[in-house]
C-alpha cells in the first residue's frame, strides 16, 4: 500500500484496517502524532488528510490512501507556521504529549476560519485534551496567530470565507 | 514519599570535547536508536568512571556549548528549564549556549524522585554552587593563562574577562585549562547577590518547546530500538488476582504476533509488582492489539472482588460519624461542643480518581545476562534500578536507566509497574521489548487516588465565635501499597493539609477511622491535601454563613494572630514537607496576606447578603508543600445547570526561580482542581475498575475552561513547592461559590452528580 506523508510517498506493508496511527508511529517511525486513547477521544492523535483534521487513532489507511497526509513533523519546513510559532511565542506546552495534535487541529481550523471568535475557537478545539490545562494559552495562542497572519486562510483557499 | 535524603554534590566536573565524547560513549554500545528520534539527547552520566571523582552537571565545550545537566524528570513543570537556568545565571553562562542534558538513574545526583513538588526547594542551592563552582573554575583558568591574580579575573556572559589589562577569553578557549582546576570546596563559594541575577526569578522561555511543537520531543510511548518487539498487556481486572487459563492460539495466528508471555503477579503489597498478565508481543503495535483481543483467559477470585466503590463511601461516611482514632488533641473539643451555643456538623466524600497522563504509561527495556537497559517516561529513575534489578535478580547499578519525557506525569510515573513489565518480557524473549499501555490500561490499572469521607463538627459560642472544632477522615492509605495492615490514614498523609490544619481554636481534635485498601493506592497531584483542603475549606466557609460572617473576614479570625506554629503534638510528628520548620515554618501571616489578595479578586458581599443572583464567588485559601495558595472562583448556577465564569489564583510559593513556569503550573493546577472536581471519580464494581476511556473518566475541556488569572506574590523567602500546591484550593472554592450562588452545599465530589455541567 502506498502512503503519502508530508509530501514523501511511503510504500508500507500493512493491514489495511491497520490505524493510520500506528503506521506513522511504527511502521514511518513518524513519533509526533501521539497515542493517547485510541478512541477518537482526545485528539492527541490529529493529523491531516487532504488538509482536513482527522484522528489518526480512528483512521484505516485504507481510507486515506491517495490522500495527501501531513503530521505535525510536515507542517512546516523550518519549525515556523504562524501556530508553532505563537505557541513558542506564549509558552503554551507544560509536558507538551498533546501539544502536536493541538496544532494540527488549530492549523485545519484556522485555514478555513482565518479570524475566528472565541467560541469558534472553543467548537474547534473542544475535541482536543490537555491534562496539563494548557487551554488559556492555546486560546491566546490561537488568536494571536490568527490576529498576526491575517488572511492567510483566504489566501489559501482562494478567498472563500468559511466560518 | 517522603524520602529525606539529599546528598548535596560538593564538587563538579568540566570536561573537555573530547573527554566528554569518551564519557558519554557515543561511540560504543551495541544500541543506536532509531535515526527518527532527533529529539533524543544523549545521557553521559554513567559513563564517567567513578575514579575521577568528578560530579558532572556542567561540562563546557571548546565550541562555548555549556551543557547542564537535569536530574529530575520533565513532566511539564519546566525542571529542564529551571534547575539548569540557575546554574547559567551562578556560572555566567549564556542562556542561548547552554544545552540541557538528562542524566540517567545514577544515585550519586542525590535524589532523582521528581514527586513532591521538590525539585527546586531541594536543589535551588545545589546548583547555584554547581555554578558557582563552573564559574569559579572559569576564573582559576584564566588567571593561569594570563599569570594573573584570580581576583583581577571576573566571568561575565559567557567569557572571563580580566579587569585590569580588558583582555577576555571565551568559555569555549578556557574550557580544557579549566577541566585541570582543583574544585573549589563549597565554602570558598562565593554565590551571586540577589540583585545579579539574570535568569533566576525571570520567564527563561521554556527549553523543549521549539521540540514540543514539531514532533521532535521524545516520550516514553516514542521510543524505538532496532529489533524491539512491541508489547500489549492483559492483566487481571481485580488487586490480589492471579491468571487461572488461557488460551492464545487464535492471538498467535494474528499476523505480526511474533510470542504470548505470561507475566506473575497478584502479589499483596501489590507495591511496584507487574500485575498478573499475559502479553503479547508483536512487531507492531496494532498487531499486538489484535491479538490480545484474540486471548481467551480467566482470573481466580480474590476477596476484593466483592469491592464496590459506592457502598465503599457509604461505609467510610457511616465510620467517620462514630469516635476514631486521635491524633491531636488541643483543649478539650468534646466539652466545648457540648458547652457550645451551637453546633453543626458536615460529612463530605470524594471518589477515587485516576492520573489520566495524557501519555499512557510506556517503558523500552533490553534485558541482557547481566544487566538491562532501559528508555521509559518516569519520575524516578532510580527506584526503577532498585525495582528492575530486584525483578531481573542484578544489583541496582547494572539497570541503566534513560528518562524520556514524560507525557504528564502526576505522581503516576514514579510507579515503575510498566518499566518492571518491560524488563520481565525482555529477558524472556530475548529481544528490546516495548511495554505501550493503552488508555483503557491506564484507567483499569493505575495506582488510584483514595476514595474518602471525612466528618467535621464545630461548636460556636454566643458571640459566633469557633469555640470547638473536630474532624475525623477516613480513606485507605498509600501505605496499604507497600505493607500489609495498613487501615487508617497514615501520619504522612495528615501532614497534608489535615493535622496541620490552620486555625486558632482553643479547643480542637483531629482524628482518623478505619479504612482498608482495596485496590492499589497512590500518589496524584496534592495527594491527601485534595480530600482534606476539600472538607477544612468548606467546613469553615459553611461556619462562617451559620456565623453569618463574611467569609474573608471569618478566615481572617479563625487563623488567627500571625504566627508560625508546629502542627506536633504528642506522638504526631509533622513532617513538613520534609523540611525543616526553621527554613519553612508554617507561616499564618503568609497565608492570611494570600487570603487576602484572594478575597479582593472576589466580591464576596453577595455571599454575606443572601443570593439571588444565580451568580456567586467562593474562595478557599490552603498551606501545601511549602507554599500558600487561594483561589477565587466565580459560578453561575441556573435550573440545575453549572457555569463556571472565572477562576483566580494568588500564591506565595516563595521565590519563583521561573514566574512563567509558575504560572503556568498555577493555571495547570486550577485545570486539574476543575477536572477532579467538577467530573472526576474512579468507579468499582465487583473489584474491578468500570471506567475505560474519556468518555467515561471525562477530563476539563477547553470551552468549560473559564476564565483565568494568576498572581505570584513576590516573596525573598526560599523557593517552595510549586507543581503541587494549586490544586488543593480549587475544589472548595467553586463548591463555597456554588453556595453562594445557589445555596446549594455540595460535600460529595464530584459535582456532575448534583448538578449539570455547562
């Protein structure tokens, strides 16, 4: 079966019921997208698939083959999406375990919602546990990237306004 | 647990480039990682012969790299920023050329046992000389480089620069010459005035952030060794249970399942014992999740299969309503009670509760003839040598041990259960061998918080004054884990936030009733202060409206004249923390001025004024490891329903050695308190933990998230614990606030049982 993962194509030998999780963590060695309950549940797990958050834990690969797969190690060349970026900026991670999964679901988000509200930020993060109760900084995070690059979701997705 | 031990390092080692390469054996070892963890930061510890009599936290490179070594293990409180910014700013160092390093399980580092809020109170001074002592070597160096008096010789960011001539030389260029300098013995010292400081008591921005949000942070679940098989652990629902049958033959047909082991167990003391399991062990993780669904197995019966934690509570609320067991006696309570113009009483209960790391347990071991290796996320490397080494019959010092980071740890990962698993299955087949535990393990199978209840009785006189006071808890002990026998409370466990109970009545009686264990006991976030802060904070805030009192000015009153008082008394010896009284007095002025400042974040006239509102404040304020802290919260509670709209937190936890760090502990300390108090509770049916997953062992979201705010009192007083102690606060307060708006008292935790959650 063949994976493309941050933009590399991977052949992989595996069941095709096999999570998607489990063949970045063990099979590509990609260790960034997190395990933490296997259930769709915590949102530790999140990467994207043709640009759309889902949980990876809860993925069959054989439902995104073909698909262009991007774990928090693609999200960016050098460590600098406007998110990773807020997030060094306010220090947002404690032990850090949910802190990938935060970012890609706010990455999904913010490129279809580039100026979010509060309670949008609340909806679209709602799936995603922090134990270490990180959540004051994701949110202050989040607006500050959002408030920083204005525009950058239109850009990418020709303009179109879904909020 | 109260380990007092500290060996306080005297000396300190410099080693050059090339030395610290040989030390660090890089090159040797039949083990590589695998290529994708560029996270990983060698451990050099237990490559340094113990000949050359040299402590390594400190080694400079000719490059100016200076790498620091962590002791402790990083679980979010930022240790790995914190203890290493202390030996920058004593040495001179810059923040930006200073690479932190963890050290392995090497007992010769003092005590490792990141549990107890104690990191920086038990190591603020030890590395403020290990840079002091680096800086001092600096200086030595290049004085004998120039043939200069060392006094003329000063070290300022980064480089020694010689007073009189201006001339400097870079950490890097003095890096071998110092390595050759006799350690300067500690009271040759000279430490840094307070008013030097350039990191200690700044926001040092924290060290594995830029890791943390690009995949590249390695925890214990990320560890990957070349050949290592996977592990997927069935183990027994219920303590004391042993494996009765087992048939694995549809799980060996699972493609990828490479063996079945069994594991022993169903020890009692369940201590750190693996329990009785049988894993099975496959190439890659999924595989072994499939087989293990494929076992077919039964369990023996054991007498804690008739535990119910509902029934459980009842039982420990009808024993603390009848005389316990005295502990402290002040006055005659009894007496006055009876004399008392008034009397009331509560009973409150809090469930089991279970850490819920946002990392489930893991452990990588290699088990070889004599000795094992091993990567795992724990909090004490070297309880993990003694457990490991007990397991695999080899003396403590052949289990080498590397910590990862640890996805969270809350005092789960100072029980190395899962590293001894790991050790066990290796040895036995041969191979590395991962131990991933899944959430639904962890749930089923963690050492739980205690359930508990607790009664409280006081008297008022005439005037509205406490003239009496009693309180009785009863829950299982921590001590159950480790001993058979143990029935009641345990000393160590009152020292947290019960026996040292603050107030002023001159006639008061602390007590404890039976409780036996029934599954295994542990340690998480605040330990018994979250059962005993949750009854002494809301006893007094319900005397204070029987009193008719503002609750501030109440708290004021029943704490009393400023003082520091030791809580012991008679056989009671308050532990302290572990500290002295001398260095860390239980302090009421510091907690009074924290009552304070808590009370101002609130408008508590409502509370005095009667409700009407739907909208109210609580406060609670509470002594815990070293430190003081209150919280105000503000509810809204409408038709059943609960809003909390914001929370607010003041401490004094002396020194902040990282303000930013501390913060962030607070606002993690006020999410904890939340999520335990609002929706946490571990439930047993027939001996077996019925909870599995999020859904039914729910943690704080982040739109229930309310608003928060955190104040850090300045204080000079020594640097306190800090991960622990804004937990305790946060039940009480919004519980006094659900009061206040609503009138409703609520004394069993958790809250979602009484009211619906926002």
């Amino acid at each position: 079966m063949e994976l493309t993962v941050n933009g590399e194509k991977h052949q992989i030998d595996a069941d095709e019921n096999m999570p998607l999780l489990w063949a970045l963590r063990d099979l590509l060695q990609l260790t960034g997208t997190k395990f933490g309950c296997g259930a769709g549940l915590c949102g530790a797990c999140t990467v994207h698939a043709d640009g759309m958050a889902i949980r990876a834990c809860l993925t069959p690969v054989k439902a995104v083959a073909g698909q262009q797969i991007t774990t928090i190690e693609g999200l960016s060349s050098a460590g600098d999406h406007p998110l990773q970026e807020a997030w060094i900026k306010h220090n947002v991670p404690q032990c850090g375990y949910c802190q990938a999964g935060q970012i890609m679901t706010a990455a999904a988000f913010l490129e279809k919602n580039p100026s979010p509200s509060e309670a949008d930020i609340n909806q679209a993060m709602s799936g995603n546990l922090c134990r270490c109760g990180t959540y004051p900084r994701i949110k202050a995070a989040i607006k500050d990237a959002a408030a920083s690059h204005p525009g950058k979701g239109d850009e990418i997705n020709g303009g179109e306004v879904n909020g | 647990m109260g380990a007092k031990s500290m060996d306080n390092r005297k000396g300190i080692a410099l080693v050059s480039r090339r030395k610290f390469l040989q030390l660090a054996g890089l090159s040797g070892g039949s083990l590589i990682l695998g290529a994708s963890l560029p996270g990983w930061q060698p451990a050099w510890a237990s490559g340094l012969e113990a000949d050359t009599k040299l402590n390594l936290f400190v080694s400079v490179d000719s490059d100016d790299t200076v790498s620091i070594i962590c002791h402790r293990s990083e679980m979010g409180q930022g240790i790995r920023t914190g203890l290493p910014q202390v030996v920058a700013d004593e040495m001179e160092a810059e923040w930006a050329k200073v690479k932190v390093v963890q050290g392995l399980g090497d007992k010769r580092y003092g005590s490792q046992n990141t549990d107890g809020s104690r990191s920086v109170r038990r190591f603020y001074d030890t590395m403020r000389k290990m840079g002091a002592s680096a800086r001092t070597m600096l200086e030595e160096a290049a004085a004998q480089r120039w043939s200069v008096p060392v006094a003329e010789c000063e070290a300022r960011a980064h480089r020694v620069h010689h007073k009189p001539s201006g001339k400097s030389a870079s950490f890097g260029e003095l890096a071998e010459l110092a390595a050759t300098q006799k350690v300067p013995d500690d009271a040759s010292l000279k430490l840094k005035p307070a008013e030097s400081f350039k990191y200690i008591g700044k926001p040092v921005p924290t060290y594995d952030t830029p890791d943390m949000v690009t995949g590249k942070a390695v925890f214990g679940q990320d560890v990957v060794i070349d050949n290592m098989l996977i592990a997927s652990i069935e183990r027994a629902p219920v303590l004391g249970s042993k494996l009765e049958k087992l048939d694995d033959k549809a799980a060996k047909k699972i493609t990828g399942v490479i063996a079945v082991e069994r594991l022993d167990g169903g020890i009692e003391p369940p201590l750190f014992h693996p329990l009785s399991g049988v894993a099975v062990l496959a190439t890659n993780t999924w595989a072994t999740m499939q087989g293990r669904k494929a076992l077919k197995l039964s369990w023996s019966d054991t007498p804690h299969a008739q535990h119910d934690s509902a029934s459980f509570i009842e039982t420990l609320k009808q024993r603390v309503s009848e005389p316990g067991k005295v502990i402290t006696q002040h006055g005659d309570a009894q007496k006055a009670l009876e004399a008392a113009d008034k009397r009331l009483q509560a009973t409150y209960s809090a469930p089991y509760l279970a850490h819920a790391t946002m990392e489930p347990v893991s452990a990588t071991a290699l088990a070889k003839e004599d000795g094992c290796e091993i990567w795992a996320c724990v909090q004490d490397p070297q309880s993990v040598q003694a457990h490991v080494g007990t397991a695999l019959g080899l003396p403590a010092e052949k289990i080498k041990v590397n910590v990862t980071l640890l996805g969270g740890g809350f005092g789960r990962k100072s029980k190395p259960d899962f590293v001894v698993e790991a050790a066990l299955l290796s040895k036995k087949t041969g191979r590395p061998v991962k131990v991933v535990w899944s959430r639904e393990d962890d749930i089923h199978h963690d050492y739980y918080h205690a359930a508990s209840a607790a009664f409280f009785e006081a008297g008022l006189d005439k005037d509205g004054k406490v003239s009496s006071w009693l309180q009785r808890t009863a829950f299982p002990s921590i001590g159950g884990t480790f001993a058979p026998g143990a029935d009641h409370p345990a000393p160590f466990e009152l020292d947290l936030g019960f026996a040292d109970m603050p107030f002023a009545i001159d006639n008061r009686q602390c007590e404890t009733a039976q409780a036996e264990y029934h599954t295994r006991i542990g340690w998480l976030r605040s330990v018994s202060n979250i059962q005993n802060a949750f009854g002494v904070c809301s006893f007094a805030d319900e005397v204070a409206h029987a009193a008719g009192s503002n609750p501030e000015e109440f708290l004021l009153e029943l704490i009393g004249p400023d003082r520091k008082f030791d809580p012991s008394q008679g056989e009671y010896k308050y532990n302290n923390y572990g500290e002295s009284q001398e260095k860390f007095p239980v302090d009421t002025a510091r907690l009074k001025e924290v009552l304070r400042r808590t009370a101002a974040k609130a408008d508590l006239s409502s509370v005095a004024n009667g409700r009407s509102s739907g909208e109210g404040w609580g406060i609670a304020v509470h002594r815990s490891f070293l430190s003081y802290v209150g919280i105000a919260t503000k509810v809204r509670v409408q038709n059943g329903k609960l809003e909390i709209l914001e929370m607010h937190c003041v401490c004094d936890v002396g020194l902040a050695v990282n303000p930013d760090r501390v913060e962030s502990q607070m606002e993690g300390a006020m999410v904890f308190g939340l999520s335990l108090a609002l929706m946490g509770e571990i439930k047993m049916e027939k001996g077996a933990v019925s909870n599995s997953n999020f859904h039914d062992y729910p943690l704080l979201r982040i739109q229930q998230c309310p608003a928060m705010s955190v104040e850090i009192i300045a204080s000079e007083e020594p640097p306190a614990g800090v991960g622990e102690p804004g937990v305790p606060p946060v039940a009480p307060s919004i519980t006094n606030a659900i009061f206040a708006a609503s009138g409703t008292r609520i004394r069993d935790l958790p809250i979602n049982r009484h009211l619906t959650l926002a």
